[in-house]
C-alpha cells in the first residue's frame, strides 16, 4: 500500500508541474510612450485646441464632403485641416489633386478658392496642355486664374468666388454651388489628366 500510494504521489507532483509549465506566462505591460512636441507634430497632434474660426472652417467643409456623399457624386473629401481652411479631394492620378480653401484675408474681394494642383514631374507640359486648351474650359468652368508658376513644384489652375463663407444662412446656397463647381472641375480636368498620364 505505501509503494502504491508512493507512486500516486509522484504522479500528482509531475501533472501539477506539467500544468505550470503550460500556464501562460503574465504579459509585460509596456510603458506608454510620453507624447513631446516632435512626436505630436508627427502623429498629427496638435499643441492647442481649435479657435473659433477654424472650428467654423472645419464645419463648413464637412459639410460639403456629407452634400458630396448624399449626391454619390465622384468628388471625394480627403483631408481637413481647419488652421488653414483648406481641404483636398482624392481620386486623382499622381502628381494632382483637387483642392480648395477657405482664405483668411479676401484676395481681389474673394474670399473662398478651388483649384487643381499638378506637381512634377511632368507639372508644365501638363499645364500647357491644358492652357492651349483653356477655352473650350473656360465655357465650361468660367473664368479661371491659370498660374504656371504658383510654387517651386507646383503649377495651379484656380477659380475664385465671391461668396462669404461667414454667413452661415447662405451656406446651403454656397455649398450646392461649390459641389457644382468640383463635379465640374472634376469632368474638365480628370480625363485630361488621366489621358496625360498615359501617354508619358
């Protein structure tokens, strides 16, 4: 009876420790990283809430990327960033984009802009494509501020209205015609654009 129970008990001490051997091992928990002024500025962060008036920027936008989204229209809103009141649309091919902004200063009376952006490379030959072109454009968009030189890598062709963004009564008269006016730019521009590209 002793031998018997002898063996029982080494038994028990073997599963027992066979048991602890398969048991998950505590995680470590990591410390979480501190966030300084480098990395919010990476992450997107800001060091401040929004005022104010880039809140009102910020509403104002959305607002026209939900009257794009009801109207399953092919101008899509990429990306808000209300300090400078400026939004873009994505969708298009590389090298361009479609953009627009809120000014904090009226430029010639004009207070809000929409313009498509080309980059290099490949930025002039594009925009003189499209300038010999400019209209047969122009009947379709109006009048537009064509500027070969906007930065050191970007060419700009812009379009500006007089419509006052502070008015919050008159926004849905405004953003009715702002989408008109992208779903234009966008049947203008992006086949150009696209064509273009394919040849070069």
């Amino acid at each position: 009876v002793l031998v018997w129970l002898n063996e029982r008990s080494k038994d028990v001490v073997r599963l027992v420790a066979r048991q602890a051997s398969l048991a998950p091992k505590p995680m470590l928990k990591l410390a979480e990283p501190r966030l300084t002024r480098s990395t919010r500025k990476k992450s997107g962060e800001s060091d401040r809430p929004l005022t104010a008036v880039e809140v009102h920027r910020r509403e104002y936008w959305e607002l026209v990327g939900e009257m794009l989204l009801v109207a399953k229209s092919d101008v899509r809103m990429s990306k808000i960033n209300p300090k400078q009141g400026y939004v873009r649309f994505f969708g298009w091919p590389s090298n361009s984009y479609l953009a627009a902004r809120i000014s904090p200063k009226k430029t010639d009376g004009k207070r809000l802009l929409i313009h498509l952006v080309l980059k290099k490379p490949g930025r002039y030959e594009r925009f003189d494509l499209f300038f010999r072109d400019r209209k047969k454009i122009e009947r379709s968009l109006g009048t537009l501020d064509w500027k070969r030189e906007a930065s050191r890598t970007e060419t700009h062709i812009n379009i500006q209205l007089p419509d006052n963004p502070n008015d919050k009564y008159d926004w849905n008269r405004q953003h009715r015609k702002i989408c008109n006016i992208l779903e234009q730019f966008h049947r203008t521009f992006y086949a150009r654009v696209k064509k273009f590209d394919g040849q070069h």
